[in-house]
C-alpha cells in the first residue's frame, strides 16, 4: 500500500483583496487550514490572490505575481495530465478577440478558490477542484483528507499516480522554475 505524508505546505488561491470580500467557502477554507497548521500536519499554509481571469501575455514575465500564477497553472495542468484528472470546469482557458483594437490574446479563468498541495520537497500532490471521471473533488474534500490523515496517518492522501513536480519560487531573485518527472505508485484507493 502506498503511503504518502502530510504536504508541509499548502497553497491556498483565493479571488479576493480584503478579508471583507472572501466568501463563506474562502473563509472556512482559511479557518480549516490555520488549525491544521497550528496541530502540525501542515508546515505551513500560503495564500494566493489571483482575480477571476488572468491574461497570457508578454507582461507577464515582467509581472513576478503574474509569472508566479501562470506557473502554477502550468504545473496544475501537468500534474492534471499525469493524473488522468480535468481542472475543467474549474481552471478554463479563452481566446479573446477584441473587433475594436484587433488585439488577440489567452485569459484563464479562475475558481474563488484552489487548493495546491506540496510535499516538504516541493512535490505537487494535488490540486483541488478538479474532476476525476466523474467525480468532483472540491477545496473542501481535499482539506478532509488532511483532517482525516491528521487523526488517522495510515489513512493516504492521494493513492493515485504522483506526479514528481518540483516547483522553485524564488520572487526576490525574480526566477521562477519547475520541472517534472512521472513516477508510478501503485493504487490502492481512489478519492
């Protein structure tokens, strides 16, 4: 049986700028995971702020927040190739033709809110929302399983083929690198 440890960090995105705008799904997505990281199966939690869409232009690699969530979203999207799973309907990528100025660019769309959660060697575990066949799992689903790996350690996370993402965020030197390799686990259980 594979058996995979608490992610030391977690990455929380959220679409909003004040704690007065997050939702009820934002805040008790916030409460669940500052009182798993202060009862130490998290080493520790970052939140992201992104908006509902964010352009795939030139700029962004002039923007280190823009080229820190475009980078994300490209390790998701790996990470959801390896795993036979779809950010679909949830992380979405548009064309946009603008008829006045002729302008032609890519834009995601975002969820309110994602889950990203990463091993102590940076390895990305998971992302939630995603679907899996049929199956949607949520913020909330994902941040269960830490609870119920939390009480119960024998109990893994995520059973399914794990990708070996290795994200580098280093936004005071402005790089920004990751790399992948697929490693098979074998499956005992599905989410």
């Amino acid at each position: 049986m594979s058996h995979h440890t608490t992610p030391k960090t977690v990455e929380l995105w959220i679409r909003s700028f004040t704690p007065m705008s997050a939702g009820p799904t934002q805040e008790q997505a916030l409460e669940r995971l500052d009182d798993l990281e202060a009862s130490a199966p998290i080493e520790s939690v970052e939140v992201g702020v992104w908006g509902k869409v964010v352009g795939q232009t030139a700029d962004t690699t002039r923007i280190p927040q823009l080229q820190r969530i475009e980078t994300r979203l490209e390790a998701f999207e790996s990470w959801a190739a390896q795993t036979s799973r779809s950010l679909e309907p949830f992380f979405r990528e548009t064309h946009i033709e603008c008829s006045i100025t002729d302008e032609q660019y890519d834009v995601w769309r975002l969820p309110t809110v994602a889950l990203a959660e990463f091993s102590g060697d940076d390895e990305l575990l998971h992302v939630a929302p995603c679907r899996d066949g049929e199956t949607t799992i949520d913020v909330g689903d994902r941040i269960d399983a830490l609870v119920d790996e939390e009480t119960d350690p024998s109990v893994p996370i995520d059973d399914e083929q794990q990708p070996n993402e290795v994200i580098i965020d280093r936004l005071d030197d402005q790089t920004t690198s990751y790399s992948s390799a697929h490693l098979q686990s074998p499956s005992s259980r599905s989410d």
